[in-house]
C-alpha cells in the first residue's frame, strides 16, 4: 500500500482545501502500525503529487502528461458557457479549443474539455470514469466532443438518473466509463439506486463511422426507456424524409430577445407576441392567460413594429416572423405545435420557428416531380411536427437536454432532423383531426379530435400493432386531460 500510495497515485484540483483533504484521506488508507519513516515518506510522495492546480492549464497538463495512468477518475467543474459567471475567457476559450482540436468551442460545457484532455492519458486497458452534466448525452454543442472521445477509447459503461444528487448544484448527471481496447457492449444503468438495466446497449459511434459499429446521434438513446420512451421512438427510420425535406426551422436567440425590449405593448395594434406558455397541443392560449415577457407581465402582448427601427439584431426580423408558420414550444412533455396560418404573430425567445419549403421548382432548374415538400400544407407540416412518433424519438435522442427531467427540448437543427411520415393517406387525415382539434370549441370536440390525430399519425409512420400501443400510451399519458 506504501509503494502505491507514494508512487502510483496522481492528482490536481484548484481548490487548495481540496487537494490537503485528498492527502490527508489517501494518507489515511495506510495501516495503522505503518511506521513513522515510511508514512512520511508517502506524506512527502503524496505532497509532490496531488497539487493544486489547473487541469486545463499548460502547467496542469505538462505535470498530468508525464506518464500514462491505469485509472484516471474526475468530477470536473460544470461550467455553462451560455452563463457570464462560467464563461470561459476568449484566450482560455481558444487554448481550449485548441487542445480539443476545436471539439470544444461555442457552448459546450467545459466538462467536456476535461473528458478530453484526460481520455489520451489511459495506458492500454486503462479506464477513465467521469461524472458529467446530463445534458453532455445528447446537446448538439456537444456532439463533436462525444465523437472525439469515442475516436481515443470506446465507451463501456454509462449511468444517469433523474434526480438531483447533489447537495449544492441543481443539476442532473451522468456517469461515463471509457476503456482502452475493443468496443464492447455498453453496460447501462439509471436512478439513485444504480439499478442496472436489462441487456446492453450497441456502443455508441463517432459521426463518419460505418453504420454497423452503433447509433451516433446521443448517447441518451442507450437509455431511453429509463427515461421514459418507447423503443419505438428511438427505432424509427427516416425512410420517407424528414422535416428538413419539407420545411425551414429558425430558433432565435439573444439579440432578437432581448431587442424586444421597449417595443412590447399590452393589446396595441401590433402583431401579436407568442411566448411557450401561450403554445398548447393545436392551441394558442394568447389572450387567455397571463405571461412574462423581458421581466413584465401581460395578457395580450403585442409589437409595436417601429420601435424595433434600428434596433441590433431586428432589422427584417419581424417580417420575417410575420408569416404563415408553425411555431413549436420547447421544454414540453409532447412537441407543441400551433398553426399561424395568416402570419398575424411573431414568437418570443425560445420558440421554434417552422415554416414550408417552396416546392415551386426556380426558374431553369430540373423538374421535381417527386420532391417531399409537394402538396405539403401547413397542417400537414404540423401534424407531422407534433407526431406521437416525433415526440418518443426526441425524449429517446435528447433527454437530459431540458430544464426539467423527462421535458423535450429540441434545437432548429434537431427538429428538422425528425421523420416525417411514410404513408401519405394517413398523413393527410392526421393532418384533417389537428386542424379539427385547432378549431374545436369545446374541450370534449378537442379530446376527440387530438385522440384521432395520434392514432393516424402513428399509423401514417407505419408503426406496429405493439408499437403503435407503446407510442399512444406514452403520449397520452404526457398529454393528460389534452388527449
């Protein structure tokens, strides 16, 4: 135990008080009739090589990088890039940048500069146990950084859960096991109790990889049905096309949020202001309830368009959002989505953005007969949007990415990415039941015509009999009283 102690164990951390409890605790492990002369020794040992210092830093790497390790286990600060007071400086940001050979960049949490820089470090047949941020399974800032680890040592086990296990930081994690040598099935496992779950998960693929190695998209798909999803949802194909085929999606950000300001006006003659609280299933509750927009309330926001007159960010913005679309909510059980047929509202930060590709061929280019957005509507664009079989392969692909646990929160990029459905027929009468629950007037007319748009949704997708059941059951126990 002496010899390993004082020649085998490594460390950094920034905090001081950290690095003297981690000395203390290893120079604890040594029998209690160790004698003086060798317990100093290992105390001196244990000093020179548990420090206090940056991971990330020329000097923490250059102390880290002198020799491979057998195991190599980290807690890494979670730093959200998107928060001033976590935000990596500009130089730090491309020393980061650098190291990861640009994987880490944007908004990637610096967790996964950590994973990184450390994964090259494993001697062969070493493993690296990190926990991680949740969101690190399935954010697309953070996909190149999982298609780098993967490229350096294969996943072999992975662990998450849904409840918040620290004392001082309201985030949900995981837990990842990486291995040098062969790729093997991922072992999983899921809640406080690490409760293991049934079979294996294929290991996870860096992006180019042949398809045959496993899926590539998140890693939350390995554990999809602890949180929630159907198998149907991550195993649906994208045969007929996707959302990307028909459609363009826009999220907009700061600029545009926070160029509202002082433009807002409660009932002015304006267009009307969308926010995710006013978006329900085939529903817009503007009007109805009071919402929060840029800290003040209101019950029926609208734009006073020449407010916005020079203001960063907004020129063009409001008539760009000002036609006919589908906007969708985000951190939502199911995928909201609400027809604004005539383009009379314009949506407030963090709503999506759909509207329909032009399937008129321009002027000179070849004739597409066949092209996916022809003879597509707006409510067949929405009812293709809020597909049962949608929402169980976002919850399967991206769960972990939301505020809340077991919440859907999909990018522009991510929702373009959705299936679309693969029997036109279907489609078309899911398309008749979400305009009819759109329009409904009573609440039972509404119920009615939600509950048939799912069934020819999921059948449109060519879901079944067993799947088709999984998929309803999810979906309408997170619609509730909706559906």
């Amino acid at each position: 135990m002496a010899a390993f102690l004082a020649e085998r164990v490594f460390g950094v951390d920034i905090d001081p008080v950290a690095v003297r409890l981690a000395r203390r605790s290893l120079l604890a492990l040594l029998p209690p009739r160790t004698p003086a002369a060798v317990r100093r020794r290992v105390a001196r040992a244990l000093a020179a090589h548990i420090v206090e210092r940056d991971a990330l830093s020329p000097e923490g790497a250059r102390f880290l990088d002198e020799r491979p390790f057998d195991l190599i286990l980290g807690n890494p600060p979670f730093l959200n890039q998107l928060e001033k007071g976590t935000a990596a400086s500009r130089g730090r940001a491309r020393r980061i940048a650098s190291a990861t050979d640009g994987a880490v960049k944007r908004y990637t949490d610096l967790a996964a500069a950590f994973l990184l820089t450390n994964l090259p470090r494993l001697a062969e047949g070493g493993r690296l146990a990190f926990v991680m941020p949740q969101s690190f399974l399935s954010t697309g800032d953070a996909r190149a950084a999982r298609d780098a680890a993967l490229a350096i040592a294969p996943l072999r086990s992975i662990w998450s859960a849904n409840e918040s296990l620290f004392e001082d930081a309201n985030v949900r994690v995981c837990a990842l096991v990486f291995a040098r040598g062969p790729a093997r099935p991922v072992r999983r496992a899921f809640g406080a109790d690490f409760a293991p779950l049934q079979g294996s998960g294929a290991p996870p693929r860096a992006q180019g990889a042949p398809p045959s190695i496993a899926i590539g998209v998140s890693w939350s798909a390995l554990l999809a049905e602890a949180f929630g999803a159907p198998r149907a949802g991550a195993d649906v194909d994208a045969a007929a096309g996707t959302v990307a085929d028909i459609a363009h999606a826009t999220a907009d950000f700061r600029d545009q949020y926070y160029g509202l300001r002082g433009a807002i006006r409660e009932d002015g003659p304006g267009p009307r202001l969308i926010t995710t609280k006013h978006i329900d299933l085939a529903h817009c509750g503007w009007g109805e309830c009071e919402v929060r927009a840029l800290g003040v309330r209101y019950t029926r926001p609208t734009i006073e368009a020449g407010l916005l007159d020079g203001v960063k960010g907004m020129d063009g913005w409001l008539e760009a959002r000002c036609v006919p679309k589908v906007l969708v909510a985000t951190q939502t059980k199911v995928i909201e989505a609400w027809v604004d047929e005539r383009g009379e509202a314009a949506p407030l930060v963090p709503i999506i953005t759909v509207t329909l590709r032009d399937a008129r061929p321009r002027a000179g280019a070849p004739s597409r007969g066949d092209a996916p957005s022809r003879g597509v509507d707006l409510w067949m664009l929405a009812a293709a949007l809020a597909s049962p079989v949608v929402a169980a392969r976002a919850l399967a692909l991206y769960a972990g990415s939301a505020l809340s646990p077991g919440a859907i929160k999909l990018s522009a990029k991510q929702l373009l990415a959705m299936p679309l459905p693969r029997d036109r027929a279907a489609w078309r009468e899911s398309a008749r039941h979400f305009k009819a629950a759109s329009a409904a007037e009573s609440a039972t007319a509404r119920h009615r015509a939600l509950r048939d748009f799912a069934e020819s949704s999921c059948a449109a997708h060519g879901l079944d009999r067993r799947a088709l059941r999984d998929v309803l059951a999810f979906w309408r126990a997170r619609c509730g009283a909706r559906a």
